[in-house]
C-alpha cells in the first residue's frame, strides 16, 4: 500500500464521518424544529382552555353554542363562531403535521378533543360559516368527520340521541317561565 493509497483511504474516512455528521446535526435539527412547533401547538391550544376556564360566560356561551347554535342571539352567534375559527385553526395546524408526517398521532393527544366538537349539533350548524378560513382538505375532513358522528347518532333510537334531552329540557323551561 502506498502513500496516495493511504492518503485516498483517510480522504475517504474523512468525507464519510463528515457526511455522518452532517446528517446527525440535520436530524438532531429536525427533531428540535419538530418539538419546537409542537411545544408552540400545545400553547396556544392551552391558552385557548386557559381562557374558558377563567372566563364562565365565554365558556357557558360556548356550551350552549354547541348545544344549540340557533338559540344564541346575533352577537352570542358571532363570539361562538371567532372562538370556533380559533381553535378550528389550532386543529387544522396539528392536522398538517400530522398529516405530512412531521408528527405521530400518538404525539397529539388532544386531537379527541376535536372530535368531541365536531360531535356537537351546535358545531354542525356553525361550522358552515366557518369552514371557509380553512384549507380545501381539513375542509373536506371535518365535513366527514361531522358527517361520521350525524350517522352515528342517526342510528341509536331516539330517546338515547343527545338532543331529544335537549329539547325535553328547553321545552321544561319555557313552561316553568
């Protein structure tokens, strides 16, 4: 073996550590960028429950919202919606990720909570007037998410479908007035 041998060899050795090295930083990099945007969801998303925690009207508004989005007055509708488009667009983020597969469902936990909205009959009636600040797809997804949970409900017997209680408490408190 000759000198250029060996020198050709430590060349060699060389690129390959400096090219593993390169890919550690870019995935160590990755992984920090990933848990960056994460790390940012999960606060703006718990600032949005922070603020129905400390704010009982908002969060009774919000409730009656999603019960029975029609009963709530011109400006009861409007606060209802903007908190909605809100929080839609928090989910739409996390959505994103992980449907580019930058994260795992198992990373987003809080996912079901979005669910347990689009099961709400309030969040059916509101949620044609929000749909359009969000993207084509998520659209798309939330229309049959929604569409998922109609049918669900659609197949239990009336009196176990949530919004008969409704009614029969609506109905009990009008005639007490």
């Amino acid at each position: 073996m000759t000198l250029a041998d060996i020198s050709q060899s430590l060349g060699a050795i060389g690129v390959v550590a400096s090219v593993t090295y390169a890919a550690l930083q870019i995935r160590d990099n990755s992984r920090a960028v990933r848990d960056s945007a994460y790390q940012s969801w999960i606060a703006t998303l718990t600032s949005h429950w922070d603020e129905m925690a400390r704010n009982p009207e908002l969060c009774s508004l919000m409730l009656r919202g999603n019960s029975d989005f029609e009963s709530l007055n011109r400006i009861e509708k409007t606060r209802v919606r903007l908190a909605l488009m809100s929080l839609m667009r928090r989910y739409e983020n996390a959505w994103i990720h992980l449907k580019n597969g930058s994260w795992k469902k198992t990373d987003v936990p809080s996912l079901h909570f979005q669910e347990s909205i689009c099961s709400a009959p309030g969040f059916w009636t509101a949620w044609p007037l929000i749909k359009t600040q969000s993207g084509d797809e998520f659209r798309a997804y939330i229309d049959s998410t929604i569409a998922r949970h109609k049918a669900a409900i659609a197949a239990k017997p009336p009196e176990a479908r949530p919004e008969s209680g409704l009614r029969h408490n609506v109905k009990a408190r009008k005639t007490k007035r």
